[in-house]
C-alpha cells in the first residue's frame, strides 16, 4: 500500500462567512465619531451581504470596434459578473447615494460602505466614482443637465449600449490624459470648436486624443479639450439627440498591470458632440469640482483594499504553523502583523475624518479642512497601500503569490489609486497651494491637530514642528512630500489621541512620530500590545 502523497495539512482555510464591516472596530467606530451612526445597521448588513470572488478580473473586458458589417460599434462588452457587481454596487447607493439623499453623515457613511466594497473588488469603482463626483459638477448647470441628473442618481444599473432616454440609469466617465502631457493637461491639443454660440451649456465639436479615456462603457463623460478661450470642461454623451452614436472612437484597451475587470481606452474625437460645463478658459476648476470627490474616493478605496489583505494576513497566521507554534503565536510575526494592522486603523482614521469634511459643505472651518487633506490623504493612503499589501503577501509566502489565492490581484492593484487622479508629486504640490493661497488654511488645519495637544510629549514635539514649518513654505516644493506626510500623520495621531483607543495611539506615536522611523513593517518598539492592534481591524 502506497504512501499517501497529497494529504492537505496546516493549510489556513478561506476566510469567508464574516462581516467586513462589524470584523472592523476601528472602521465601526469611525462611523459613529464621525457623524453617521445611525448607519451602523445599514452598513453592517453590507458588510454581511459582501462577499469574495474574482470571476470579473478574470474574464476581462472586449472591445467589439465593428459590426459584422464592417460598421462602427465602438462598444466594450463585459463578462456578466462584472454586471452583477455593478448592478449591486448601483442598488446600494454607493455612486451618487448622498447627493440621492441628501442628509447629515451621508458622505461618511459612503465612505465606509465604499471602504468595505474595496475589499471586494476594485474595477467596479471607477465608473461609481466618476459619477459620484460629476454630479455636483453638472449640478451647477441644471439648465442644461437636468434630464440627467435623475439618471445618475437612479439606483438602477442599466448597461444597454442606448440613447439615455431610453435608459433607467447611467454612469459617467473622464478623458483628461492625453500623449504628450500627462498629468501637464495645459498641454492638452484636442480641439473644441463651437458649433454656434458659445457659453456654459453651448454645443461645440471636439477634434484630438485622449490617452487614457477611464470607463469607455459609460453613458457620457468630462473632457478637457482647448477652446478659444482655453482650456475647457466638456460634457461629451455617448448618443447625441438623432439617437445616432456620437463620434468617439475608440481605438484601444489598456493592456494594465491590475485593475482587469474595468475598461480603460485610447480614443479619437472626431468632430464629437460636447456641451460646455462652466467657462470657456476654465475647465480645470471645472473638471476639479469631479476630482476632489475621486481623490477622496482614491484614498478610501486605498484604505479598504489594505485592511482586505490585512485581515488575509491575520486569518492565514491564526491557522498556519511553523517551528512548533502557530505564526500569529510567533513574536515578530506578532509584531508584523500589529504594525500592518496599525498602518490601517491609522489610515481608517484619515480617511473617515476627511469624508465628514464633505458632509460639512457650507462649514468654512470644514471646506478649509476639505482644501487641504484631500490631496493629504490621496497621497499619504495611496502611498502605504503597496508595501502594506506586499507584506500581507508575504505572510502567506508562496500562497499569498499566487494568482488562485487572495492577495495577488490586489498587490497588482494596489498602485493604482496613487497614480489615478494625479500623481504623489501632483498631490503634494497641492497641499501647497492649499497652503499658500489661502492662509486661514493653515488655521484649520492647527485647529483640527490641536485637539491632539497636551496629551503626549512626543505629539506636542511634532506638533510644534509641523508648527514651524507651515510658517515657512519658502522653499516647500523641494520639502512637499515630506511635509504632506507630516501633516497626514500628525491628523492620524491627533484622531487616535483624542478618541482612543490608548494602546493604539501609544503604539502610533512610538512608531510613527519619531525621528528616524523605520520603513519596513514589524519594526513596533516595546510596551506595544500586538493583540490589541490586530483585533482593531480584525476581529473574529
């Protein structure tokens, strides 16, 4: 009788059958300090109803250019798990439901439920955010917009390549990029040409590029194209009024290291359709009413992404033993997987304070706030996400590298939202802006760290030399990293410091805030309690 050869032994199983959100008191209690905890069950039961799968990045989008006639088609198709995600993504809110449902804690609890769909699956969030941000743009216009405003709020999903006026639904999509400019869109060449009168509202054709067109299904999209003015914001449909289809012509998908269920383009106008969104000469401010929501959506899609393959980390150590001991048993595994679970109550905490900023809109105090941690927590959250993800790869060795098990489609997307909606270097640049143009920002944001003070000598250090510095940005481009990450930890700190819990902010401050502060993970110095760390974002 043969030796048996494939018994399966001190394997850690899938982790399923739990509740992303109420597994995750830091996220739980983040809902409730920062203004939505009435929301607690209607998160929770998302968090219950979400679950894992990758069958849409798996099967990865097509573009059909032609017809079998030779005519154009211009249309991407889809794997029908990509419509069922976005089907469900639609029916819970999560594109446009604060500005469906207006109400105090409405973009708080967007956020945490947009967290916890992060942890899922990330290529159905380009189209969601988009059109949560074109919606307060188009906003200003209802003149012109108002037959689609109701489309983009409607929780259905309706994906049918047709006129919106035979559509339930739509979604929005963005063009800014183009070849020569990158993130430099005063560069851009595309061409707008009025058709006839101009101003806000005001048909004009669009001729040029665009080389990376984001979510080329959807139903219309911004563009910035130059105008005779300058630089402008276009609202380009898919369908114009003869129902004929408008002249977008896609040339291409991105072949993309991750993000494989979504669908980014090349694509040509050709004479296209466009109506003017604000000023001739203004498309920045224009487009940027868009941005500033999908930065923010960068940094939380960031935050739920890392505490995914965190609590991958953790659940994997609970069940894997080597050298005679389970891993989680292990005291530098212990240490490892405290800082990584630190790393994301930290970030956690960012974020969802940032998301009340935006439920504050006519706060000035809040707006400031919203100036200036935007791009603060695009850059800070984004940054930390690839090597948080590649040391919760890490824990599971081999099986965290390959494709079948849970980290490896998440390490290749976890680049993506730092280099979406403009780059570190854009992102610090603009925390100086923030900055210097405007100087009671600097005020709110002190305000905001002071509640911090007086609580813990190493704080009050850094507070005052964050101080220092923000008094003098004579020489802050060279700095801007350095000083946006500063600013990012020290609101990190200064949320953990006034709201607990202890041990947390005690093993922030010690890691974090000194000089000198290792890059690598499970570096946390003594008196930290690791359990106590892990069970903040990953309770079970």
């Amino acid at each position: 009788m043969g030796i048996p050869t494939h018994d399966v032994a001190n394997q850690s199983g899938e982790l399923v059958d739990y509740n992303l959100f109420t597994t995750n008191p830091a996220l739980v209690e983040a809902l409730a300090r920062e203004g939505s905890v009435a929301d607690h069950g209607r998160i929770a039961a998302l968090g219950e109803r979400l679950g894992t799968g990758d069958a849409a990045n798996r099967n990865p989008p097509v573009l059909k250019i032609f017809d079998r006639f030779g005519r154009r088609r211009d249309e991407v198709e889809f794997h029908p798990a990509w419509h069922e995600l976005m089907r469900r993504l639609v029916l819970e809110g999560l594109h446009t439901g604060p500005w469906a449902e207006p109400r105090p804690g409405a973009h708080v609890a967007r956020a945490a439920g947009y967290m916890l769909w992060a942890e899922i699956e990330n290529g159905t969030q380009c189209p969601a955010t988009m059109t949560y941000g074109a919606v307060p743009a188009l906003a200003h216009q209802p003149q012109d917009f108002a037959a689609w405003l109701p489309l983009l709020l409607s929780r259905q999903y309706d994906p049918r390549f047709v006129p919106t006026a035979d559509k339930q639904g739509a979604l929005m999509g963005m063009g800014m990029t183009e070849k020569q400019g990158g993130s430099d869109v005063r560069s851009n060449t595309t061409r707008a040409v009025p058709a006839g009168a101009r101003g806000p509202g005001r048909e004009y054709r669009l001729s040029g590029h665009k080389w990376f067109f984001s979510a080329p299904m959807c139903d219309a999209f911004l563009v910035l194209a130059q105008a005779p003015a300058g630089l402008s914001c276009f609202f380009v449909p898919r369908f114009v009024a003869d129902r004929s289809v408008n002249a977008l012509r896609l040339q291409r998908l991105k072949d993309k290291l991750g993000n494989h269920s979504n669908a980014s383009s090349e694509v040509e106008f050709e004479a296209a359709y466009g109506l003017l969104v604000g000023e001739e000469g203004r498309g920045i401010p224009a487009i940027l009413e868009m941005g500033v929501y999908t930065r923010l959506d960068n940094a939380i899609a960031s935050a739920g992404l890392m505490r995914q393959c965190v609590a991958q980390a953790i659940h994997h150590a609970r069940q894997r033993s080597a050298f005679g001991r389970l891993l989680a048993d292990q005291p530098l595994m212990r240490n490892v997987l405290a800082d990584l679970a630190l790393e994301c109550e930290g970030d956690i905490a960012l974020v969802m304070r940032l998301a009340r900023a935006f439920d504050t809109q006519h706060d000035e105090a809040e707006a400031l706030l919203r100036r200036v941690l935007t791009p603060v927590a695009k850059y800070w959250v984004c940054k930390r996400a690839p090597p948080v993800v590649a040391e919760a790869m890490e824990v599971l060795g081999g099986n965290g590298y390959v494709e079948e098990g849970p980290i490896a489609r998440r390490f290749r997307e976890s680049p993506l939202n730092s280099i979406w909606e403009g780059s570190g270097n854009v992102m610090c640049l603009d925390v100086l802006r923030a900055l210097a143009r405007e100087p009671r920002t600097r005020d709110a944001l002190m305000a905001l760290l002071a509640h911090g003070k007086g609580r813990d000598a190493r704080y009050d250090r850094f507070f005052d030399e964050l101080h220092a510095e923000l008094g003098d940005l004579a020489d802050g481009e060279a700095r801007a990293r350095r000083l946006t990450e500063k600013i990012a930890l020290a609101v990190q700190a200064a949320v953990l410091l006034a709201h607990g819990p202890e041990k947390s902010a005690h093993a922030f401050l010690a890691s974090r805030l000194t000089a000198g502060a290792p890059a690598a993970f499970g570096t946390l110095p003594r008196g930290v309690d690791p359990g106590a760390l892990v069970d903040r974002v990953f309770h079970m």
